[in-house]
C-alpha cells in the first residue's frame, strides 16, 4: 500500500492561497489588472429594453432577471427600468427609470 506524505498536499494549499493573496492585491492596485481578472459589468436592461445577447453570454435568463427585480427594485415592470448591471460580483444592480428623470431636474 502507497502512503503519501500529507505535506505536499498542505503545501500545494499554501501555494495556491498565497497565489490568491496576490492576485487579489495586484487587482486592488491596478484597475486593469482588476478588469482582466474580475471582467467589467455587463449591461442587462438598457431603456426598458433586455439586452438578450448579453443576458445569454452570461447565462442570466429572463425569469433570473425578474426575480432579482422584485427582490431588489421593488418593482415588475420591466419599462420602469433605465439600467440593468450585472455586477463583477455577480450581483445585479437596477437603476429605476424614474430616479434618472429626478437626477436630471
């Protein structure tokens, strides 16, 4: 029977956390680097309007979409609705069609 020492498989774990550490620092220091590893947000709801192909790309189906938009926006109706970002994340951020207008004034 083949026993192997439990320490590579400890050190293996230490590596990879001190991998992780860094990254996660290069990522705070340098916005680009950030972008390259974390992505940018992607625009679900532009105008009321579903952006399908980017809700396809990012496996986000309508019902997803309207769930979160209940939980978060408060609202069902799709046209009260100006932006829809899918965060880096993976959150999903809504901004109401009405505090744009407000904003303006």
């Amino acid at each position: 029977m083949d026993q192997r020492p439990f320490f590579p498989t400890l050190g293996t774990g230490f590596v990879l956390v001190l991998l992780h550490r860094f990254l996660g620092i290069a990522a705070y220091y340098s916005h680009a680097f950030g972008i390259l590893v974390k992505g940018r947000p992607v625009v679900l709801v532009q105008g009321g309007r579903l952006q399908q192909k980017n809700m396809l790309w990012e496996h986000i189906s309508k019902h997803d979409l309207e769930e979160d938009m209940r939980l978060d926006a408060k609202t069902q109706d799709l046209s009260k609705i100006q932006v829809a970002l899918l965060e880096r994340s993976g959150d999903i951020s809504f901004i109401k069609a009405n505090s744009v207008e407000q904003q303006a004034t």
